[in-house]
C-alpha cells in the first residue's frame, strides 16, 4: 500500500464554487481523514487548496486518490509535498 500516512497535497484549481466541497468529497469516499485545509485567495481566478489527509484507512493507493481528484473538470494541477 502506500507509505505515508500523513499527506500534504497542494491542489490547484479554477476559482468556481463547489469545488474545494468537492475535492473534500472525494477525499472523504476514499476513507481519508482531513486534517486541516487552507485555502489561500484566488489569484486570476485561480485557486490554491493545502490539504492535509491522513490516509491510514484508504484501502487504494495515493495515485488512484489523485485520479480521482483529477476527475473533477477544474483541478488543474495536484502537488504531494514530501
């Protein structure tokens, strides 16, 4: 399975509503706990989320969490901080 356990993913996105809701979503039908989410002001609408997981439940791989992020039409790009 995957390694960490406590992962910092930095998701950039279109400024739209919904979503952050969404992303939030997704993480939580993985099974992943969300431990804290920062979400700076957009910037040429464009939107930047830190978030915070622990994956110790998620039963899949980080990379299929990052396919599923990725399905969501505005997320633009997906960083895991190390």
């Amino acid at each position: 399975m995957h390694k960490e356990r406590i992962v910092t993913l930095i998701v950039t996105s279109a400024d739209e509503i919904n979503v952050l809701s969404e992303c939030l979503r997704v993480i939580t039908e993985m099974s992943c706990r969300i431990l804290n989410v920062n979400r700076g002001l957009p910037i040429q609408d464009i939107a930047k989320a830190t978030l915070v997981i622990d994956t110790e439940n998620m039963k899949q791989e980080i990379e299929t969490l990052l396919e599923k992020l990725y399905e969501i039409v505005q997320v633009q790009e997906i960083e895991i901080l190390d």
